[in-house]
C-alpha cells in the first residue's frame, strides 16, 4: 500500500532564536514499520527538499534503534532529503497518511490548508490519519462531514501540558496541543510524561510523545489491515 509520511518544513522554535523541526525518532520509527510491512511510503512536507530536523532529536541521549538504522540507510536519506512539495500531493493516491511530530508542526502544518484538506480527503475515503506528539495540532482546523471540528467527541492524545512544561517550552510555543484539543471537544486522554501512548478512535490514530511514535505506526498497521478486509469483505457480498 502507499502511505503518505508528513513532515513539517519550520525550524524556528518561536522568538528563542533556537532551532526546531521534526523529531528524528518519530521519523524513523514509523518509516521503518510500514517499510518492514511492504508498504511503500512517499515524504512530503510544506516546501519540498530536505525537511528540518530538531537537533536536540539528533543528540545521543534521543538515540534509538530505528534513528541508528536511518544514519546508516543511505537510500532513507535520500529519500529525506528530497521530500515532496505538499501541494504538489494528490491524497486518493494514498491508502493512509502518518504525520511526524517536533515542534515545527505547530508552527506551519497546523496553519496549513492543504493538510487540512489532506486529512479531510483521507478520513471522508474511509482511510485511517496517524499523528504523533506534536503533530496531532494538525487537526485543529481538520472537520468531519457536517462541519463540525473532527476530534469532537473523539478518543485523541498528543504531547500533554506537563510534557510541555517540562521541555521549558509552555510559553513558547503558539498553542498548547492538550489544551487546543480539549477546547475542540476531544476526549484528550494521556499516560505519564514520556511514556509510550497510543490511541485509535476509529480511523483516527494518535500518539502522545516520541516513545508512542511506533505503537502508533502498530496500530496504523493494524487498521490498515482491517480496512483492506473490510473492502474485501464488500466486494465478495
């Protein structure tokens, strides 16, 4: 199958002067996943080319077995490097669609039209929408068929208030995700700062941090395959 992967193009982490961007285990986690599962995934992001990379993502305490294996994949960096103008993107080319989180998200994505209407086309084709950590502030502006915000009255999680707090970054960022979330009507459910969290309300999937990033991109596998039996299952009725 072909999933669309979504990567923010902003590096500036506000007025700190200090860079910011994607988080590189949110990346390579999910990528190697759907790659392992056969599936065939294409890089996009806001303006094309080599989207940022939060160097504090890069550092050797965020290290872990899938950003090891990105720096030693030559062909996943190139890929990386070349990602696809979003608005050059057609979403009924795509059976699904994972959004990377890092804070730059919440900066150019979140105030993007057409990830809007990418999310909209995806979960209205009966496709499933991953989102982890930083990412799921995409869906602020993301509504369901009748108009009404998406995530209301949906099971969601992302990057909490308190994991926010603790990274020194509350004033900083533009909005706090929990919070904008709850104010959309979202059921905003979480687990401990840092601790791996994932949670699917239909087609929608979500995870909380960087840790939740692969059980995440599991459960995007998951429905995946119940989404593809599901069509079988109506084409053999």
């Amino acid at each position: 199958m072909n999933i669309l992967m979504v990567l923010t193009s902003h590096d500036q982490l506000g007025d700190t002067g200090e860079k910011t961007g994607f988080w590189l285990e949110e990346f390579a986690a999910p990528y190697y996943v759907l790659k392992d599962a056969g599936h065939t995934t294409t890089l996009a992001s806001p303006k094309g080319g080599q989207p940022p990379l939060d160097p504090k993502s890069d550092s050797p305490d965020f290290q872990t077995e899938a950003t090891k294996r990105f720096k030693a994949d030559t062909e996943a960096q190139a890929a990386l490097a070349s990602t696809t103008r979003l608005d050059e993107i057609e979403p009924a080319d795509f059976d699904a669609v994972f959004y990377p989180g890092g804070h730059g998200p919440l900066w150019d994505l979140a105030e993007s039209t057409k990830s809007r209407s990418i999310i909209e086309h995806i979960i209205r084709a009966g496709k499933p929408a991953a989102l982890v950590c930083h990412a799921p502030a995409v869906l602020k502006d993301v509504t369901a068929e009748d108009g009404s915000p998406l995530v209301q009255g949906k099971k969601v999680t992302g990057f909490t208030n308190s994991e926010e707090a603790a990274v020194g970054l509350t004033d900083v960022v533009p909005f706090l995700l929990e919070d904008k979330l709850t104010e959309l009507g979202a059921n905003f459910t979480k687990v401990g700062d840092f601790q791996p969290y994932a949670v699917r309300d239909g087609l929608l999937i979500t995870g909380q941090n960087p840790a939740s990033s692969e059980p995440a991109a599991n459960i995007l596998l998951q429905t995946l395959d119940e989404v593809t039996q599901e069509v079988a299952d109506e084409v053999e009725a």
